[in-house]
C-alpha cells in the first residue's frame, strides 16, 4: 500500500561554514531575502519563515556550501 503526501515537504537551506566563502551568491539570488552574509562573512537563513524551498541558493552556490534538507 502506497501512501500519498498531501502537502509538500517544506526544505530550508543548511550551509556548511567550513566550506562557505562568504560571497554573497545566495542572499543576492534567494527571491524572499531569507539569507544574509553576517559578520563573520559566512551565509545565514536569517529569515527562515520566508524561505519558499526554491533552491536558488543550492543552485547558486559556487562552493556547493548549502544543501536543502
């Protein structure tokens, strides 16, 4: 028997701070402004309630520093 999901699995970004130069990349192409750049340059999800799961961060990413979970 199969089960059938309803609703779409909400994925936020997770960024890996070894990896992450802090360029910028994500915040600049992220379409709600759910990213910044902070004072140690590395990437943050300062706004995760406005995080759509678009992926444009992952796919962006020249560093593949974030991955949606």
């Amino acid at each position: 028997m199969s089960t059938i999901v309803s609703k779409k699995e909400k994925k936020i970004p997770v960024i890996n701070m070894e990896w992450c130069k802090g360029c910028g990349i994500c915040a600049e192409f992220c379409p709600k402004g759910a990213l910044a750049v902070d004072e140690m340059e590395k990437a943050q999800l300062v706004y995760p309630e406005k995080c759509n799961s678009c992926g444009m961060c992952e796919l962006r990413c020249p560093d593949l520093a974030i991955e949606l979970r």
